[in-house]
C-alpha cells in the first residue's frame, strides 16, 4: 500500500446512549484498549459526543452492504494481471488473494507478478505483465508514476487498468490514466483514527503521531489526523515522529525511548499512518516498562494487516487498527474490470471506515465484512 483529518455542555439523551455505549467515561473498554482509569470532565464536549457517535460506528461487525447490486453480467475468458508492489507487503498480498478468489467465481486466469519493492523490478513487472497481452492489468499498490511509460503502453493498446492504491483518491483517475482505484478514503481514515483517540480519552490525551513525510500520500494523512486531534482542546501533539517506513525497525525503537524519556506519562496516545510503526515500537515500549495494555494507547490508519490483529488481540501495545478490507477489495477490483469490458462506467463504491479492536475483533486477523460476496456473485449470474 501507499503507507497508503483529520458548547453544550449538557448532552442530550441520545448522546448519552452513545456515551454509555462506549463507555466514555472508563477509557479502553468497548473502544478496546484495555481498561484505564476514569478520565475527567471533557476538554471538548461536543467534539467528544460526535466522536463517540463516529467511533460507535465505525465498530459495528455486522453493517450492511451498501455496495453495488446491479451491474453486467460475468464477461467470460478474461485473463488478468496482478503487478505486486511487493507481496510481502500484507495489505498488496491481501487484496491480490481477494482478486484470485474473485476471478475463480468469475471463471477469470489471474497471475500475480511481484515487483520486490523497487522501482526497477516494480517497471520489469509491468513490462512483463503487458508482454502477456492480458484482458486488465491492477495496479497493486505502487504509484503508477514509477511506470508512466508502461502506464502509456497499456493505455494506447486499451488494456484497463484498475488501481490498488494506486493515486490518492477513489474511483476513476484521468492523469494516471485509470478506469478506477480502489482505496478507502484517505479523509475519513484520518477522521476516524483521531475520533477514536478523542473517543477513548474521553477528550484529554497526549499524542504522538507516526508518519513518513518522503511520500505526499502518508503526509496528507498525518496532516488530517492532526487536524482531526486539534478539534479537541483536550488534546496534546506532543510530537511528530517522521520515520520513513523503510527504516522503522532501525529507528523506531530508538525514537520511542527518546519520546518516553522527554514525555514520560504525558504521552497516553499515538496514531500512526501505518501499523508497522508499532510492531518497531513494542520492544521498546516493553523494555521501557510499559504494559501492552496500557499507554500510549496506539491506533494504526494503515491497512490493518495480520500482524496488527494479533497485536490487538493480544494487548500487546496496539489497542486499534482502522482496516482496509482486503478481499472486499479484491472482488471490487474485478467488478470494476468486468464493468469496463461490459463498456458500462465503474460502480463508484467507496468501502466505509471500520475500526477493529480487542473488544470487536473476534480474535480474526482480518476485516472482512459480510454481504459483497453474495452480492458480487448475483450481479454477475455466478
């Protein structure tokens, strides 16, 4: 992925539903970082009460499926390429297995072909995914301007191309010429990771936030969240920790002593823009003393890969993820080619945030909603 915004103080009767829901008042329950102490009176009332209401949202297990219900039915033969940025990377791997497990539903040949994460292999890739004439090419999870001219090449000969985050924003892209990208948006990832911060504090927290300034996508993000966190007086930015995620398992750890040396019990939040900050963290966390239950309090705007669930499910410092869901993902990726060979426009759907925590989770190391199974495979007549 691109590592992949953001005064009453009587509450109302529903707010107070949603309050209790979330047990606002005792930090770390039902938004499932462990329990903590009760914290004091909001700094921000109203910020908190739709912070609340959000992150309540935000953690149903069960929602329904908003996505499409109509579309063309299977276009049968296609052959398909999936261009890896890397297959180690969870959230590529991810939605590269929801891809072939759509194309088996639809009849379709997949080949994944991984790019090894650097630009060279990332460009032989390509190359060689348009040397085997397929139907649709997905962009998985690498800026397409690492391959503009093998982007051009498949343009001229009207190979679609769907994006994985690929470019910043959901749906169709004309500069990279793109029938659709696939992603959550950016926005409301940003909006929910700080909701959930204000949410679990009950308005008061020090915050450190973890980002990689190197890429305009992660550094979008991490300007939302803080913009997010500021709309609570409650609210600290204690720091802002810019670590290229290439060198998070070299320099996260020391980065994490320094804060706790500067901060010491001031810092009881962070948000990072990708979950692999706090795998790099942990060891140092613990060293430090610190219990995996208990502050910093740490949620993840990234993709929400395996290793993040069982840190979740294990209180094993990381309280919360904000998942991308990743075979969804995947069948979307090939309704949208489907719908392109079928000359009809993409769907247009955008997957909504979710967060998943200890209390939600289930003990699963993905997020994978119900309904767009049952849905794709009727659109389709499968």
């Amino acid at each position: 992925m691109h590592p992949n915004r953001r005064p009453a103080l009587g509450i109302t009767v529903a707010v107070a539903v949603v309050a209790a829901a979330l047990v606002g008042c005792e930090r770390g329950t039902s938004t499932g970082g462990g329990p903590a102490a009760p914290g004091p009176t909001a700094g921000c009332p109203a910020v908190l009460a739709g912070a609340q209401a959000a992150v309540q949202r935000a953690m149903k297990t069960n929602p329904a499926w908003h996505g499409p219900t109509r579309g063309p039915r299977a276009v049968p033969g296609k052959s398909m390429v999936y261009v890896a940025q890397t297959m180690t990377n969870p959230g590529v791997a991810g939605a590269a297995n929801g891809v072939r497990e759509a194309a088996k539903a639809l009849g379709w040949n997949v080949r994944v072909i991984d790019g090894q994460g650097t630009p060279a292999g990332i460009q032989a890739a390509f190359s060689q995914a348009l040397a085997l004439r397929p139907s649709g090419i997905v962009i998985g999870g690498f800026d397409p301007k690492l391959t503009s001219q093998q982007v051009a090449k498949a343009n001229a000969r009207r190979i679609p191309l769907v994006g994985w985050h690929a470019v910043d924003s959901p749906g169709p892209s004309k500069d990279p010429e793109l029938f659709s990208n696939i992603t959550t948006r950016v926005q409301d990832v940003a909006k929910i990771s700080a909701d959930w911060v204000i949410a679990h504090s009950h308005g008061h927290a020090g915050v450190v936030v973890f980002t990689d300034a190197s890429i305009p996508f992660a550094r979008n993000k991490s300007e939302l969240i803080k913009k997010g966190l500021a709309t609570c007086d409650g609210v600290r930015l204690l720091a802002e920790e810019n670590i290229p995620i290439p060198d998070t398992s070299s320099r996260t750890p020391q980065q994490v002593s320094s804060l706790l040396s500067r901060f010491r019990g001031r810092w009881t939040y962070s948000v990072a823009i990708n979950d692999v900050y706090f795998a790099d963290a942990a060891p140092a966390l613990r060293a430090a003393g610190k219990k995996g239950a208990g502050a910093p309090f740490n949620i993840g705007a990234g993709d929400g890969d395996p290793s993040a669930f069982q840190r979740i499910n294990s209180r094993a410092f990381q309280a919360a993820t904000v998942p991308e869901p990743l075979s969804q993902q995947g069948w979307q990726i090939l309704d949208e080619f489907n719908r392109a060979f079928s000359g009809e426009p993409p769907s247009g759907y955008v997957a909504p945030v979710h967060i998943s925590t200890g209390a939600n989770s289930g003990g699963a190391t993905a997020w994978d909603p119900p309904g767009y199974r049952a849905a794709y495979l009727s659109i389709w007549g499968t």
